[in-house]
C-alpha cells in the first residue's frame, strides 16, 4: 500500500512538472560561417553558409530549457588540398545536411520581456548533398561511394543569445568531433559559427 501511495505521488508530480512546462515552436535560420580542420589542409579558409529550420524551446523551470530542433544548414570550406582521387583542388566543399541540435539553456531576466541566453550540447547532422567545385567547375560529389565526406556528424555547440518577447537573436558556433573524411589516414572536422534570428509562435 505505501508503495502504490508513493507511485501516484511521483505520478502527480510528474504530471503537474509537466503541466507547468512550456514547450514554444518557432522558426530559426541565419547566416553561416563554416570551415573544416585537420593536418591535412594546408590552407582553409572561411565559407558562407546560411541555416533555417524549426525551433523547439521546452522551459521545464524559470530560468532553464531545452532547446532543440531540425535544421537544414550548409557548412564547407574553401579549401587548398592534395586529394588522393583528384588530385589538388583548390576551390569550395559544400556541405548540406540535417542537423539537430539538443541544448541545455540557461535564460537570465533583464528586463520585463527581455532574456539572454546561454546554451551548450551536443549535436547530430547528416549529409544530404553537396558539391566540390572550382573555377566554376564540379569535381564531384561531396557525400556518396566517391564522394570526399562521411555523411554522419556529430559534435558540441555553444551559444550565447537573447529573447525580446517572441522575437530572438542568436550567435554561437560548433565544433565537429567526428573525423568525416571519406578516405584513408583523412582527418577533417566541421566547425561553424552562425548568427541565427527567429520567431516562436
């Protein structure tokens, strides 16, 4: 019996911590700024990029959420490299993929409707396509059987923002920990910084 009594407590209190959560959608995207590093490139520099996808804030108390979604983000470099199928390129990596981040977040008050943010997790993303080009000129394809990138992806973000209403503004960056090079004694990682502005419903 004081089992069954202390399984319906924890049983209320789960759904009244529930009940008090709030789970906020909205639209997020922005600019990117991405790159790759490793041993192996001898000379890499900064790609412009862009991000858009759905937004999921979950606040399970004042000052703390979850933050999450599904984005669809492209990343990349320009980059001076010895392929060992092409040969030297020197030109762009596209990326795109499908990544979803899962932040723990910390929201400060400032003043009435104003917040700033601190988030930092994990992340997973996936390759869907992309190009290696240069001069103007495809060289193949990024992800595939020949392409020069792994698809699976998977790292730590960082971010600092703020949240005026419904209104949010976002800077942050993320470091790939995953090797993605797609061929031997390879060892490429994505990085990226990203300037985000949003809207939740």
């Amino acid at each position: 019996m004081k089992k069954l009594r202390l399984s319906l407590v924890v049983a209320m209190l789960a759904i009244v911590t529930a009940a008090s959560a709030q789970l906020n959608l909205g639209l997020k995207g922005g600019v990117n700024m991405s790159n790759f590093y490793g041993d192996e490139l001898t000379d890499k520099n900064m790609k412009i990029g862009f991000h858009v996808g759905l937004a999921a804030d979950y606040d399970f108390a004042p000052s703390m959420a979850l933050q999450t979604g599904l984005f669809f983000t492209t990343k990349g470099a320009k980059v001076v490299y010895d392929f060992p199928i092409i040969g030297k390129v020197d030109g762009t990596l596209n990326s795109l993929n499908l990544q979803i981040p899962v932040h723990f977040a910390y929201k400060q008050d400032v003043t009435p409707g104003t917040r700033i943010v601190f988030h930092a997790g994990p992340y997973v993303a996936y390759g869907v396509g992309g190009k290696i080009s240069s001069n103007d000129t495809e060289l193949g394809d990024t992800f595939g059987d020949n392409g020069l990138l792994k698809p699976f992806d998977a790292g730590l973000g960082l971010g600092v923002g703020a949240e005026f209403g419904r209104f949010l503004v976002d800077i942050g960056w993320d470091m790939g920990l995953v090797n993605v090079a797609n061929f031997s004694n390879g060892n490429m990682k994505n990085q990226n910084a990203y300037l985000s502005v949003g809207f939740k419903f």
